[in-house]
C-alpha cells in the first residue's frame, strides 16, 4: 500500500498552533512541503524543526504545487493569502487544488471558490476539529465542502494528520458543518460548567462527580478532557475564547441568514463575552465556569 502513496510537492500557509504541526505532519510522511508564516521566523524555526523549505509569499510558496494548504485566522487572513499579485492562487498552476482548514464565513468561502474556478484551479474547504492536541497528535476531524474530485485526489494528503475525513457535500458544507460543531460545543461546555459549578457550591468532590456521570448519558469529550483542568481552576488548554466568539458570530449570523433558530448559542456567546470582559480572550473555551465563580 505505501508504494502506491503518492509524495506531493505541496505548500502550507499560516503556522499558528494548528498549522505547524499539521505541516509538520505532511513533511513527516514524505511530501516537499514549502511553508509561508506572517512572521517570517515561525516559518524559519518550522524549516530548522521539520525540514523543508520556506517562502517570502504565499504566492511563492505555492508556485508548482499540486496542493495548498492553509490554516489562519479568519476570513480577512485567508482573502490576504489567497489573493493578489502575492497570493497563492497567483501562484498555482491550473489544476492545483488549494484546501483551507480555517474556520471562516460561508461567504469568504463562496467567494474564494469563485475566484479559484476562474484561476483554472480547485477550492476544498476543509475546517478541523480536535484542537492543539488533534493537529499535534495527527487526530483532526476534518469537514469538506467542494467539488467531489478534488477532494478525492485531496484525501490521501489530508489523511497525514485527520482521525476522520468527510466530503460534507458541495462548496461551502465544510464551513456549515465546523458550525455545527461549534454551537453544538457551546452548549456542552455551558452545561459542564453548570454542572461543575453545581456540584461545588453542593460540597460535593468534582472529580468524583465526574467519575460516576461521565460513565452514564451525561459523558462526553469535554468532561473526559476538560473537568480536571476546570476543577484546577486551569484554562491555558485548548481554544481560545477569542476564537471561540469569531466562530460563534459567524454561526449566528448564518443562523440569521437561512432562519435557524440558535437560542442557547447567541446566549453562550454573550457568556464568552463576559469571559473576556474578566481578562479571558485567551483563555481555552472551558473557561465558562470561570464566570459562574465570578458571580458568587
């Protein structure tokens, strides 16, 4: 089987706590990754770490690749490495699929899906789930919208560092899935932290709280991954709040677009913004409990 796998030349933009080990992963398994950063030192201390090599643009770095990875920040970020004389779609050569794992808007998404077509090129949308952890243990669920080719010659590249990889259905259902993933996330961790809270003010020992309902219908990821480090009072773990609400307003806002109803979520939203309001931007999204402690 792995003489049939085929080694890809392949760029890779943006090397935040995601991207880097994902990359990293890709160069692992064989491919001639190319790697762009911002800030051109994260990328020189990815080529010291992993190999490689690196680009001053994303359009250099993208220049006679088959695929084109990004993970960045929000849909600014993506259209600035995306487009223009130095972006990566000026680089790509017809038939070069690029493949964007940043959680964005469904319409930046629309947008770029356009303009690739028009470039004689492919656009997978391809957001992750799993955080730090998934990309540095190479355990992501990724969820693709586009066309059903692409993402087929995409998948084996994918495969580097996903636990699970789905064609959701055409371009822009990877976006509308990683939304879903979100709001059915923001829910879980309020209610874990109600339920934390509940059993403090109750006297009662957390962890064996935990131990007994995780095991019955009450279990889920974020009990078994995050109540210890929420009991700890930790919260330096995983996703940040910041990026949590980016994420929560662009479900919101689809929400008002195709007339779902999201009542639990636009209230979690407004709970994470009172999390940042007590200095907790970058703490990790369980940092909801850290509001009910706030208020008594």
């Amino acid at each position: 089987m792995d003489e049939e796998k085929h080694m890809a030349k392949l760029a890779f933009l943006g090397l935040g706590v995601m991207g880097a080990p994902m990359a990293g992963h890709l160069q692992k398994a064989g491919h001639d990754v190319t790697v762009y950063n911002r800030t051109a030192a994260k990328a020189q201390a990815w080529v010291d770490a992993h190999g490689g090599d690196m680009a001053r643009t994303p359009a250099e770095a993208a220049e006679g690749a088959e695929f084109v990875m990004a993970c960045v920040g929000n849909d600014d970020d993506l259209r600035s490495v995306c487009l223009g004389d130095q972006g990566a779609f000026a680089g790509m050569g017809a038939g070069a699929i690029f493949v964007d794992h940043t959680t964005v808007s469904a319409a930046v998404t629309a947008e770029l899906y356009q303009a690739a077509d028009a470039a004689q090129i492919s656009f997978v949308d391809a957001p992750v789930s799993g955080g730090q952890a998934g990309a540095e243990n190479g355990h992501l669920s990724v969820m693709c919208g586009g066309d059903q080719g692409a993402y087929e010659r995409a998948l084996p590249v994918i495969e580097a560092y996903a636990k699970i990889c789905r064609r959701i259905g055409e371009s822009g259902a990877g976006q509308m899935t990683k939304m879903c993933n979100q709001i059915a996330i923001a829910g879980l961790v309020q209610g874990l932290s109600e339920a934390l809270h509940f059993a403090e003010k109750a006297g009662l020992d957390g962890a064996a709280v935990v131990e007994v309902i995780s095991q019955g219908a009450a279990g889920s990821w974020q009990m078994d991954n995050r109540h210890e480090t929420m009991l700890a009072d930790e919260f330096d773990h995983g996703f940040a709040v910041d990026w949590m609400r980016k994420d929560l307003g662009i479900c919101l806002s689809t929400a008002n677009d195709t007339g779902a109803s999201l009542p639990v979520t636009a209230l979690v939203d407004q709970f994470y913004k009172d999390v940042q309001k007590l200095g907790g931007g970058r703490w990790d999204t369980s940092s909801l409990i850290k509001r009910l402690r706030a208020l008594g």
